[in-house]
C-alpha cells in the first residue's frame, strides 16, 4: 500500500525520497479507531443509555466487537452489506461499528418503508445478514417472501418496546442479545484502506428506485469530527437520539458522539413526554432532528413538560426551520443551529455557522441569519452556487443557482448506477439539486428544490414514486405531487389529479388507493381534481401547483 | 490520482465498482483548507493581535496568498524550503500558510540556535529563502558567511521589537511588509496529495547533528484536528502565544486555533509581565509552554500579577509539570492539561486526559495522575510500552519499557537520513526514546529518557523519578540527575541542584529528604550544588553533567 500511495504523487523531490508512508504514519481513517480510543481512555464511562440499560464503553466497545465476529460467524464476509431495520436502539448503535469492524457495509433501512422498498434494498445491495427490531417482525415475514432468497436473520427484542410492538410473534430468527453472547470479541482492524466502503444508506431518488448511496471510512471519520467540532461535543456531553440512525447514520453522530466520548442516549420514539423525561432524567446536551421535532417539543403538552438546563444544543436540519420554531425552542431554553446536507454528503455539509454580531441584530433579522442554509462544515471543502454552464455565482444574494458541494464528506457513488454517479458529479461538483443564492457573507440560503422531493416531517418523500402509484388507479388520467406548507410537517404531497372522462373518483377512494401501495407517511394529505397546468410541449408546471398548494384553504 | 489511489485497494467487491475517488469526493487534508474556510466564515473576525495591529481572517488569508506569490517570485519552487529566523511575529505564523500555498516546504528555526546550526540546517534542506527577524540581523550575517550560497533574504522590522532588538543593521534585504504589498494573492491551490511536506523542523539531537523532521500536509491537518477537539478551541477562544511557533509548529496550534476560527495573539517574548498583560487585555483562553513557562507565571512579581478569568487552559510538555507547577497555576485560576509528544510526532500525539471522578482524588493523587503524559490525541492511533523484543507490555504501572507510538501524526522520516528514519520506525512503532510503564487505566507515564537509566547494583533507577523528590525540597530550583561511575554499584545515581535565591540547604539534607521519599538504593549517593548548564532551549544538557560526574573527586 504505502508504496502505491506515494507513487501517485509523482514527487521525486527532495522531501519525499525516502520518505514513502509506511504503517506508522499512515493509518486508514476510520470512525472504528475512535470506538477503539473512547474504550481505552473512557472504559468506566456511561457510552450508551437504553431505557434502565447502561453500557460504560468498555462493555459497548465489547459488544460491537462480539457483534462483528457473529456477523462474520453468520457469513458476513469482507465487503458485504448487512441491514438493519430498527429505530434507535442500542444494536443500531452497534451495528454502526461491528458491521464495519467485520469489514461489512452497513445499510441501515428506514423503518418508515414498506416491504416492497425494504425488499428492494436487500436484493440490490446483496444484503447477506438483516436484524430487524421485533415491532417489523410482520413486516419483515413480507419482506423475505418478495426477497425470494435466504438471509441471516437476527431479531432484537427491545426491552424499552411497549408491549404492543412485542406482539409480533418471534421469527425463529436468532436474537440479537443471544448473537452477541455466543461470540468472542473480534480484536480491533482498521479496513484496508480508508476509501473502504463502510455504509449504503437508500435515499428516495427522484425517479424510479431508490438509490443506494455508498459512503466511506474516510468521510465518516471527517464527518464526525466535522461534527464534534461544529456541534463542540466533549466528553461531558450527553446526546439524545431524537433523530433516526437510518438516516445517513444520523447525520454522523453515531461515530461523533463516541469520538468526543460522550454518552449516547437511546430512545425508541421521538415523542415529547420521552424527549423531555431524557432531557431531565440524563442532563442532555445536545440533540439534532428535523423541524418537525422541534415543532413536537415546543407544542409538547403542559404535562410533558420539565424545567431544562440551559444551552440544550438542537441541530436542526431536512428542511429550514421557520422562524416559529426557532424562537419556540429559545424561549424553551435551548439554542438552534441550522444544518444543511443530503445523504449523498453524510448529513450536515453546510452548517448556519452563528456569529457573535447576530445577538445584537433585531430579532427578525437574527431569525433570517439563522434560517439560511450556511457554509462549509470544518471537514467538508467548497460551496458554491452554479448556473446552468456551471459557473459560480458570485455571492450576491441575487443570482439564484444549484448549490454544489466539494470535499472529503462526500458519498463514493451510488451503487450500481455509474450513471447517476456522473451525473451527481459533473462538472467537479457534488450537485444537491437544490436551488439557491449566496449572499455576501457566503452564507447560501436555499430557495428551491431542484428535486421533485416532499420533506414532510423529516422523512423524504419522492413525488415521482407517490405519482406513480396514483396513475396505477383506473380513474386518473394524469396527476403531479408537489410539497404544501404545514405548520406541524413542514410540509405534506399534495395531489392534483386529473380523472379520465367517463371515470369518477373522490379523494377518500384516491387515498385508500395510495395508503394500500405505499408507506403511510408518503400518502398524499391533500387531494385536488381538476386540469394540470402544462407547458406548450406538455409538461406539467409544478411550480404553478406549488404556487397554488401554497394558498389552499382547507 | 484518483484511479491509483483505489487501485491500491484491491478492492473489487459490489462497493468498490465505479466508485473510485475522483475531485468532488476527494480533496488533500491539508491545513491551508483552515485558512481558507475561516477566511469566508469569519472575515471581518480578528484573527491575529500583534502590539497595536490586529488582522481580521480577510486580511490574514490575503497576506498569507500574498505571501505565496512573493515567495514563488523570489524563486521558491514547489518542494523546496524557505526558512523562517524569528519570534513569535505574525509573519511567522503567515509563513506555515504562504510557504505551503506556494508549494513550498516550511523551515522555522529556533532563533536561539547559534549561527553554525543555522548554516547547517539552511545548506541541509537547500533552503531558497530566509525570513528573518530584524534583530537576528547580526546572526544572520554569519549564517551567510558560513553558508557560502546565495539565498533570497527577507527581513521583518517588527513594530513591537524593543528599540535594542532593531539596533542591528538593516541587511539591504526587502522588508517583509514591502515583500507582501508587492505581490498579489496567490488562488487558494492544495497541495497535489496530502502527504506531500509541509515543514520540516529540526530537533537538537542528542547526538551529532541536529535531524530534519519532515512532516506531511494530512498529519498536520489532523495534528491540528486533535488540538481543536482536545483543546477545546471554539470560534470564540483567544489564544496567546507563549509558546514558540519554532517548536513543532507550536505543537500545531499555528493551525489549530485558525482551523477553530478562534484569535492569535502574537507574543514577541514569553515575559511574565506581556503574558499577565495580554490575558487581561485579550481575554484570553488557552496558552501552551514548556514548565518552565508556567513556572515562571507562578513567581511572576506581583506588579505583573493581573486578576484573570477563571479557566484559562495551559497545556504544558516537554517535561513533565512537577506538583507545585500544577497547583501553583491552579491557585492563579488556571486550568493545566499536560501534553507528550516530540517534533516526530508533531508535538502533543499523547495527551492526560482530564476525567471528572480525579476531582474527587485527594490533592496528591490527582496530581499525581495530571502529571503522567496520558492516552493518544484523538486523531493519533497507537500507543504502547514495549519490551526488548517489541513485545507489548501489560498496564501494570510495573514494567518499564520503551514508549512507543503509531497514527496519522506521525512524520514522514527525517530527511536524507533513511538509517535514521528505519531506526525510528523499526517494528511497526515510532520509537519514542522514552521509557515508562502504562497505568491500568492505559495513561503512559514517562520514567526516564533511555539514557537516563542509572543502573545501580543491577537495580534500574529513572533519574526522573529522584529529580521529582528533589524538586519537592523547599530549597531546590533545579535538579537533575546522572549517572556517576562507581567502582562497587556500577553507577550511582548523582545529583546536580540549583537552590532558589535566599534559600539554603546542604548536601545531607538534601539526602535525608530523599532518604524519608524513596526507596534507599535510589538515593543519589553524591549531590552537587550550582548553575546546571542548558541548550539554547533551556533543556538541561545531561551528557555535560555526565561528563562531570564522571571526574568528580568526592
């Protein structure tokens, strides 16, 4: 390795002879070493809270490790996917470093999906292992029917789960406590290179399946340093898993909060009376989640709420926070930060970075700093807003382009999909796909959606997907979803159908349609009927729809 | 580059399959990235205070680029040296970003180095270009005479220089203010791969010539990395200048405190009156310095003594800061974290670890715990005491070995010696030189230098260990012990002792002070009182005490 690394630099100067990496200065980086590091320095330390569970990071490095070598036992071999399908417990957690320490690559599935997407996942990223959290048990028997092949199954039997997420009847699959306890610890190994692929997390693509976005042990290790320095995590920080693992490893914190040597605080369900009840119970730091959450905390229930210690640090990201939510949280007591990114950049790669002379701005011009999307993140490299030739912008706060990225926290590729590989990387830049300016400060601000994506309380909805679905009913002649504003979603799709003459539909029969077909969070709030607009070659103007979803009455 | 850097990999699997690195993923760590980044972020952010002048992150960036282009147009090329002569002066911290942007390779020498060392490092690394300040001018012309070549010649009249430090004639070299003005920034350009150099940085080898320690864009991006996150630098953090920018990089704080976006202060001279002054007046957060440094704070006169924030961080190594130290800059409101490294390791790779439950030790014990060198910096690796053989050693606080390392910040070798840089990296581990135990709790603590064995009656004695209890003696300033040739033990242990101003104390009280301390065969059996003599950085020259020792008459 050492001398092929050194070769590419086609340096023959005076300091590179003799001088070629070797294994004492140059160690793939890798999110494992920071596990490694908190087990040695912190080994008595609270890592993980579950419920009245408390693992010190000697006993959660343990686990991961017992966790890698039973995944290899299970026929997991080196860089091969293992899935998970759970919300945020403790093996999810796990899973974020015994897959990797297997040499696996972890696909953590959105438990939102339904059993066609979730089959879908394990068929195109050969998945060889799926443990799955007992509440998708049923689901889960529907998945290996479409799946049509076998797969190592392991099942986690959540002791936090209320009862009625126990009921699902066991799989005969092992359990995951059991997995665990049969093997020895895997001693530590960092992958062959830090380019290894250590995740493959499916976005909702614009168009037809999802893709598979493949990420690496570099970008994780930068990514979530990135984090723990944007976010000052510190080994006295307590982290609350308000956001969902599985989403681009929740947004890096899964290996952040252990290179800090901070504690992770497990919960099953972002819900107010669980959040405030950790808040309290565990002196929580910091937590991150989309606006809905924030929404969730600030119109929780009188009798949810507790008295919180100050400077609770919430990163907020998926979709703008309006200025409602912002002040909500203040006058709660915590503090926001705005974060932007995709999957594609491991969550957060443009952070609303605060500046110190923003206090002194009127309040409505403070919120409208804090709302923007923002700059680089530490790690990450260049922001910029493109024209349609691929020109910079300059920041004017004006001229309104794709805002593209560059850097070490961008995803490998899609898997598969050299094409949409390309496409994401033309022209020297990560494209987002999202529309914007950047204003003087080079703070970017985004305006629009490229994408035909609906962000409704965090989760990505692709319009395309929910359109597809509503085309397959007998009575829709044409249709277009497009995202309408909601005070507690953020956004919700919103339908507008066209019926075929002759045909009769109303909305409750339109949405039953969708709700058998689809994950339920992706079914349409709104349905409208009437003509489309369309372009004179007979596109559909979606903006013209979102204009008009906008001002909807009911 | 990109396609050899993942063919290195071997990688052929499902997630490695049109997945190579190209530019949008990809991007050399390289610590100009900081620069760059704070300079969008934080322009109008005061990044560097020297006297009365005060540079915000606009114009810092710009006079490092500008910096660059006169170096390049001076004949600097890419992978060549330019050398900096100077005190901490903001063009010296300008230097480890402009001599990089132009590709270059950053020599900071030790202004205290007499002008032999200096001829020898210019000719050594083929220096291109000397900055130097002003008041080496007399120095420097020597340093020509001796080094026989041309050299391109920058002089720094620094406007916070005493009036006795600009006495030296002018060389008729262009002042370095004139140097930048006349040159337009250079475009941000990273290095071509991050493990081209960046500096190298020469250590007064114990023996023979000094050695060229090349270091490599990547580790002091992560050097600097670790030092935000174990440091805590933030945005807001100011940090004063006390220790030498020469000295590793300043342990890389150079790029640490901008990667933070935090503030230089710039200290000509480590005086205890312009410290107290600039805490006070810049409020400031973290200093870093050698004992010796804080030592000198602690008995700061009281017409310097400032009342100060609480909390200000010192992180202080190149020794270990015996007891008083730490409690005598507690009781002034400072915070002490003890740092290990070596310019191989750029500066701090081994750090101790604060953990919240030694504030509930008694006194002792937990200064005792503060003063080992402790757990790798986050973004090192390895660590480890090694035996004879290169066997591991267990954490039993018991068994002495060598203090091994290995990570990302780790040196590329030391130039045009690759004997020396085998030596150094043989086994698979940077070879320290240092010998000490690791604790159970994994914190390695440093017990003698490999030389500084006395070995009495077969019996191994760390000088360090006797120099602690001498220390502790009310009357000892300083204390260092040797080995003296004995015809009956082989070697006893002898004591050199400089006693405090006003303070008396003989020989066998001395002893018998030791003797109620220690185990009786490490007592030193000869004490010697006087001036101990030191190199030019003020460590303590043990070979000339050795050689004394070895013709005492007693």
């Amino acid at each position: 390795m050492p001398e092929d690394f050194v070769r590419k630099s086609g340096a023959e100067g005076l300091f590179e002879r003799d001088l070629a990496p070797n294994a004492v200065n140059h160690v793939p980086l890798s999110p494992l070493s920071f596990l490694k590091r908190a087990s040695l320095v912190w080994p008595e330390k609270i890592a993980v809270i579950d419920g009245r569970r408390r693992f010190p990071y000697r006993e959660f490095a343990l686990r991961c490790r017992r966790l890698a070598t039973a995944l290899s036992g299970a026929g997991l071999n080196h860089g091969e996917a293992a899935a998970v399908l759970a919300p945020n417990v403790p093996a999810l957690l796990e899973a974020h470093y015994g897959v990797p320490l297997a040499g696996g690559v972890l696909a953590p599935i959105n438990i939102l999906l339904d059993a066609a997407s979730i089959a879908f996942i394990l068929d195109h990223a050969a998945c060889k292992v799926l443990i799955f959290d007992r509440a998708q048990a049923e689901k889960v028997r529907e998945v290996l029917n479409r799946l049509g092949r076998p797969i190592a199954l392991v099942e986690i039997a959540d002791p936090t789960a209320p009862e009625a997420d126990s009921l699902g009847a066991p799989m005969g699959a092992i359990e995951y406590e059991d997995f665990l306890a049969a093997a020895e610890p895997m001693a530590w190994t960092l992958p062959r290179n830090e380019w290894q692929a250590i995740g493959v997390n499916y976005t909702s693509g614009t168009t037809g399946d999802p893709k598979g976005v493949v990420c690496h042990h570099r970008g994780a290790y930068l990514g979530a340093l990135g984090n723990v320095i944007g976010f000052h995590l510190r080994p006295e920080s307590v982290y609350l898993w308000t956001l969902p693992m599985f989403h681009c490893n929740g947004w890096t914190c899964t290996w952040a909060v252990t290179a800090a040597g901070a504690t992770h605080v497990c919960l099953r369900k972002a819900e107010p009376g669980a959040i405030f009840a950790a808040i309290a119970e565990h002196d929580v730091t910091h937590l991150c989640g989309a606006p809905i959450v924030l929404n969730m905390i600030i119109h929780a229930p009188a009798e949810f709420r507790r008295p919180l210690a100050s400077g609770v640090l919430v990163v907020t990201g998926g979709a703008s926070p309006p200025s409602a939510v912002i002040t909500g949280m203040e006058a709660l007591g915590f503090r926001v930060l705005h974060a932007y990114g995709l999957t594609e950049t491991y969550g957060p790669s443009v952070v609303c970075q605060w500046q110190a002379e923003w206090a002194d701005l009127p309040e409505a011009e403070r919120l409208a700093r804090q709302a923007r999307q923002g700059v680089s993140t530490p790690t990450m490299e260049d922001l910029a807003v493109i024209g349609p030739e691929g020109e910079e912008f300059p920041p004017d706060a004006a001229r309104m382009g794709e805002i593209v990225t560059r850097g070490n926290v961008v995803m490998k590729g899609y898997l598969k999909n050299p094409e949409a590989t390309r496409a994401a990387f033309a022209g020297g830049w990560f494209h987002t796909g999202d529309l914007g300016v950047m204003h003087p400060d080079h703070y970017v601000e985004v305006k629009d959606r490229a994408k035909d994506i609906v962000i409704s309380g965090g989760e990505n909805i692709a319009s395309i997907e929910v359109e597809d679905v509503l085309y397959r009913h007998p009575a829709v002649l044409a249709a277009a979803v497009v995202a309408r504003p909601d005070e507690i979603w953020g956004e919700t799709p919103c339908a507008f159908v066209t019926l075929k003459e002759g045909r009769a539909a109303n909305a409750e029969e339109i949405l039953g349609f969708c709700r058998a077909r689809m994950a339920h969070f992706k079914v349409p709030k709104t349905v409208v009927f009437g003509e489309l607009p369309r372009t004179a070659t007979g596109k559909i103007q979606k903006h013209l729809l979102r204009e008009r979803a906008k001002h909807l009455r009911t």
